[in-house]
C-alpha cells in the first residue's frame, strides 16, 4: 500500500535544495583567495618612562597592592614589627607578592599575620614571592628587584616609624 505523499511540505524542501545548489554553484565560482597572514603589529606598546611613583605608608602586619609604572597584579606584605623603647625594633621583613594569573590577594589591602600570610602564600600557584627585604633598626632601609612581564621593578623601603603605643608603619616607594 502506498502512503499519501504530503504536497504542503515538498515547495519548502524544493527551495531548500535549490538554494544549497546556489549556494555551491557561487562559492566554486568566486576566484581563489590567498592565504592570509596576520602582520606583525607595527609597533610595540611602549614601556613607562622610568620614574617612581610617591612614596606610601603601610602598617606592619599587612598588605598592600602595588600599582604604577605598568605593574599589575603585585602586592607587598610587611611582618609584625615589633618594637620596643625609643623607637628601636627587633629585624622585620617586607615581602613583594606577585600574582601569576591575577592579584595575590582579593582584597587591595588589610591586615595579615605572619603566620596568616605563610599559609595562604605556600603551594599557592598563583602566587609567587620575591626574597624578603630584611630591615633592621640599624640600617631602618632596603631594596629589593623583581620582575614581571620582562620588566624590572625595584621597591624600596624609606623609613620605618616604630611606635611604642600604636601601630608601627612602614614608608615605601615603587620605582621601574
């Protein structure tokens, strides 16, 4: 027994292959194209002329986003500074962070315990961290070099101010 062949549908599939043999007959009758190539851009974007941005004051215990001169994703954490009379304190450190994939920290700053800091930055993948600047009462200054994206960044500890009845600070500079 035959079945009824449905009339309303056989106009739409018509057209639907009329227009694929277009489609076709069109694309093989275009002149070949060349294989393109994307150019080289025609410049690079241009570094930040050195300089270093003004200098900042950050409480111990604590970090701190560093921006300026192109940097991106870095932080700074300095340790607990403990300190006694007459603006003496025992060594501390200043630690430069920086971010592989995005900001060390989700926050651009707070405050943060060594012990704190030690736990979030070990088999941390994302973060990577420099050597500490180890200050002491002596010298009450330090530098560090780092690097990111080929570019070399040095941050500078200028003064330590310790306090013996409230919090102790520690005044940096991020040059390039």
């Amino acid at each position: 027994m035959e079945r009824p062949v449905d009339v309303s549908r056989l106009g739409s599939a018509l057209v639907l292959c009329a227009g694929v043999a277009l489609g076709q007959a069109w694309v093989s009758a275009q002149p070949k194209a060349a294989t393109v190539r994307q150019a080289a851009p025609a410049f690079r974007q241009a570094a930040p002329p050195p300089g270093c941005a003004p200098a900042f004051t950050v409480g111990d215990a604590a970090f701190y986003a560093l921006t300026g001169g192109g940097l991106r994703d870095a932080a700074v954490w300095i340790d607990d500074v403990d300190s006694g009379l007459s603006g003496r304190f025992l060594p501390f450190q200043v630690v430069v962070v920086v971010g592989r994939v995005s900001a060390p920290f989700s926050l651009k700053e707070g405050k943060l315990s060594r012990e704190a800091f030690l736990k979030y930055t070990n088999g941390n993948y994302n973060t990577l961290v420099a050597p500490p600047i180890v200050v002491d009462k002596d010298t009450r200054r330090g530098e560090r070099a780092f690097t990111q994206s080929g570019r070399t960044f040095f941050l500078k500890v200028l003064d330590v101010q310790a306090a013996t009845f409230s919090r102790d600070t520690v005044t940096l500079q991020l040059c390039w």
